[in-house]
C-alpha cells in the first residue's frame, strides 16, 4: 500500500512540474478530448460485417487527426 502511495505521489509530482510546460498541457488536452471522441466511436461498434468497412475508416481517420493535432 505504501508504495502505491509513493507511486501516485511521484505521478502527482510530476504532473504538477509538466504544468509549468504549456506545450506538455496542451497535449494532455488534446489527448484527453480524443481519447473521448474514440471511446463515443468505439461504442459504436457495428452490429453487422457490412458497416464495419464503414465504421474503421471512422476509426482511421480519426486516429490520423490525433496524429496532426499533436504535431501542431
């Protein structure tokens, strides 16, 4: 127990000095807002083979947008 405390304190730790980073903030944003737009994707697994062509074209290009958004 007492290491995962040290550990989520070390995490903390770190968190708080990448905040001083404003292109580190900026990515974990951006990170964040995608992660919530693929999760909204994923729960929209088709139901049938016919719309998963579909559906990962979906997941392809929403992945290369991630791709971009954290170069810029």
């Amino acid at each position: 127990v007492i290491k995962n405390k040290k550990s989520v304190f070390d995490k903390l730790g770190r968190v708080i000095a990448g905040l001083g980073r404003p292109s580190l903030l900026a990515k974990l944003i951006v990170a964040a807002e995608y992660m919530d737009k693929m999760k909204k994707l994923y729960e929209e697994y088709p139901d049938t083979p016919e719309k998963l062509s579909e559906w990962m074209y979906r997941v392809n290009s929403l992945y290369e947008s991630f791709e971009r958004a954290l170069k810029e």
